[in-house]
C-alpha cells in the first residue's frame, strides 16, 4: 500500500454547495391517468442492471410501479400523493415540480420524467420511512435542483432501488445519499455537477448495521467538478464502480472507509489529484481494489485488501475505459433515454 499522508476534511475542504431556496407547494387538482403511449412506455420497460436486478431479500430484480396504472403529475402535491400510496405505480412527472422537505417514496412505485424537462426543486425523495418501505422504486429521467436537504435519500432498508439518467445540482446536503441498511442498488448513467456532497453510502461510523448491506453499484455516471464523495463508502460490500468518468474533482473521487470493500474499475479520471482513497477524515480504512482504470493528469490510487468480486451477484460488460470520456458525457442525465 503507498505511504500516503492521512486526508482529512479540514485540510481539504473550502466550501460547501449554495443553500436551497424553499418553495411552497399549494392545491393540485387530481393528477390525470396516462397509458404513457410511445417512448414512455418503452422506458417503464427497461430493465435494471447491477445489484439492483439480482434475485433476493423476496424480489426478482427492480420493478418498480409496473403491476399499477401510470398517472401524469404537474404538481408537488400530487407528486407526494402517489408517492405514499400503498400500491404500485407509475407517477409520470411533467414539466417543474416544487416542493418543500423530502417526499416519501413507498414500496413499488416508479418515478419517470417526461421529455428533458422534469424537474423536481426546493426538497428531495426519501425512499421509505421507518414504518413504510422504500422497496422496489425506480427514479429515472429527473433533474434534480436546490434541495433544501438530501436530494435522493435511499434509506431506513429500502432495497432493490434503480436511479438512472438523471441530473443531480445544488442541493444542500449530499445529492444521492444511500444509506441505514439499504441495499441492491443501481446509480446508472446520472450527471452530479455544481456540488460539494455528492453521493455517501453508510450513514455514520457508528450504524455497524450497515454491515452486510449497501450493495451499490455505480456505473456510467459522470463526477462533473463535485467535490467529494463519489461515492464514499462505509461497511459496505461489495461496492462495484465502474466505467464513471471523474472530471476536476476538487477533494477526492473513491473513499472506502470503516472495513467496505469497494472494486473500482474501469474508470476514468481527469484531473483528480486523489482519485481513490482507503480512510478519510476521522474514519477507518476500508478495503479497495482497483483495476483498469486511467489517470490523466491524477494523482496514484491508494488501495488496500481484498473485495468480494462483483460478478458473484451479477454478469456486466466492462467498457474500454479510454472511451468513457466520450460516451458517459454523451449519454448521462435527462431527455436520453428511448
């Protein structure tokens, strides 16, 4: 392992992102019924990749809201409506929603943008409640903006969650957190840019339950000019990273702390002067393993241990990584899926 000096968040961090405006939410009138014709219906199709379409804890994959009906939503109140509702469904956002805190997202439903223009500002999604599960919830073609809190908070052991092509800004607190004994998760193909606190897994050095849980797969997303936490990693194993592209990332890109077992692999890193860490700040070091990735203009990876292997859950193509610079920019965030 390279002798590095320890990092610590004192020494490296200058800022944090802007706080968020709130915006209040008043009376909707009753969200219309959709049959989501075309291009909608080809999206609520597609399927899950990653640990989020494993066979486990009674679920065959990530489904979301499939068994139920699609209804079009246009306002924050609506929105909260169908998301807390105990049945499956697809809530299909149009146009720009505000809304005030979290919004809580209950077991099977799907959360699909329409066009390049849904946007969901002014608070964020909690996937489940203590008494009311975040289970089987897709999250998909959704810009995200100046939350007042987390803007996606998968938690309180919602599993079998697939977030995908969505874009990530200004929030204020972390923009993707996952989280309290949460697992089987995809972050596929998603933009986080204009951001400090991007995307933490574990809740604090001290939720030990978080072990055995958190199995998180990141792929295909891009790391923009955030600052941190990409994702960074406590207990959890294993935690498979590949093919992101990390651009002018300020702090650090990976950090596996607390005994996770992090595969980094694949990727590409760009001016990212630590791009994969064990430990960080008061934290214990986490074992990592990296592989096939580039450093342009990046400093070593610092690694440590073993990791259970990936494709013990799963079977995935690993892409050329010279080719990320091009083809994750051009296909991640809002208006791309078919």
């Amino acid at each position: 392992m390279p002798d590095v000096p320890p990092i610590t968040r004192r020494g490296l961090l200058a800022g944090t992102a802007a706080s968020a405006a709130l915006a209040a939410v008043g009376a909707a009138p009753p969200a219309r019924a959709s049959t989501a014709p075309g291009r909608l219906a080809a999206a609520a199709a597609q399927s899950a990749d990653g640990f989020a379409s494993v066979s486990a804890l009674g679920l065959n994959g990530t489904t979301g809201g499939a068994a139920g009906p699609a209804v079009t939503v246009t306002t924050g109140a609506q929105l909260r409506d169908y998301a807390g509702r105990n049945s499956p469904c697809t809530l299909l956002v149009s146009g720009r929603i505000e809304i005030d805190g979290m919004i809580t997202v209950v077991a099977d439903k799907t959360i699909l943008g329409v066009g390049s223009t849904a946007e969901i500002t002014g608070g964020g999604l909690q996937l489940g409640s203590t008494t009311r599960p975040g289970n089987n919830v897709i999250i998909r073609n959704i810009r995200f903006t100046h939350a007042s809190d987390d803007s996606v908070s998968v938690t309180n052991r919602a599993h079998h969650v697939w977030i995908d092509h969505c874009d990530f800004s200004q929030g204020y607190d972390g923009l993707l957190d996952i989280k309290r004994e949460s697992d089987y998760v995809t972050v596929s193909w998603n933009h986080f840019h204009d951001h400090s606190k991007t995307c933490l897994l574990g809740h604090n050095d001290s939720h030990t339950a978080d072990r055995g849980k958190l199995r998180v797969t990141y792929h295909h997303n891009f790391f923009d000019g955030t600052d941190q936490r990409h994702p960074r990693v406590r207990f959890a194993e294993p935690v498979h990273v590949y093919n992101n592209y990390y651009r002018n990332n300020r702090l650090y890109g990976v950090a596996s702390t607390e005994d996770a077992g992090v595969l980094v692999e694949g990727n590409y890193f760009e001016n990212v002067a630590h791009p994969v860490y064990s430990g960080y700040d008061d934290s214990g070091p986490g074992r990592v393993v990296e592989r096939d990735n580039l450093y342009v203009n990046s400093g070593a990876p610092h690694t440590l241990g073993s990791v259970i292997e990936p494709r013990t859950f799963y079977a995935y193509t690993l892409d050329a990584p010279s080719t990320v610079p091009t083809t994750v920019p051009a296909g991640v965030g809002v208006g791309r899926i078919a």
